[in-house]
C-alpha cells in the first residue's frame, strides 16, 4: 500500500538536472507523493492508498520515467520547465490506464 519513487542524475550540467528535480516535483506533488529533493535528488513516496490508486500511480510513474529520461537536455530555462511539466499533465487526459486524478483537491 506504499509506492516509493527515486530519480537521480543525467548528462548535463547540475542546473539543467535541477530543473528537471523541480518538473518531477511539481508532478509527483500534483499525484500525492511527499517529495524531497537535493539538487538533482528526487525521491517521492505515496503511503496507505487503495490498490486501483497504486496502479494509476504506478502507470502515471512509468510515462514519467520515460517522458523525462533525457529532458535535462531541454531545459535551458524556468519557461521550458513549465511548458514540459504541463504537457506531461495535459498528455495524461488521453490516456487509457485510469483518470490520473490526484486522491486530494
């Protein structure tokens, strides 16, 4: 009933890999992790949720990891953090796996 997250390096600059800590950040937050980061740290945990929540989470982490793998290369700026962050979110409307809803308002 727990789901533990940890992201950690990449091939460019520390600040470049900052920003990317901050977009997972900001998205894990968005689905009701806890999350701490230290510069390119990001290590996220979401405690005592139902099995259908995990699977969503679950899902909605493996898009992440995939969708994020190389961007510290794209973000050259605080906008391209924000542009990539909510086309990750926007993406997750259409897909099939589960509403990607956060469980808190």
């Amino acid at each position: 009933n727990y789901v533990y997250f940890r992201f950690l390096g990449g091939v460019t600059d520390i600040t470049r890999r900052s920003r990317r800590a901050q977009l997972l950040l900001e998205i894990l937050e968005r689905f009701d992790f806890l999350v701490e980061t230290k510069g390119d740290l990001v290590i996220g945990r979401l405690r005592i949720v139902d099995f259908p929540i995990i699977k969503e989470r679950m899902h909605m982490l493996g898009r992440l990891i995939g969708f994020t793998r190389q961007l510290d290369v794209e973000l050259r700026s605080e906008q391209q953090r924000e542009f990539y962050r909510d086309r990750f979110l926007e993406s997750l409307k259409t897909t099939p796996g589960g509403t990607h809803e956060p469980i808190s308002t």
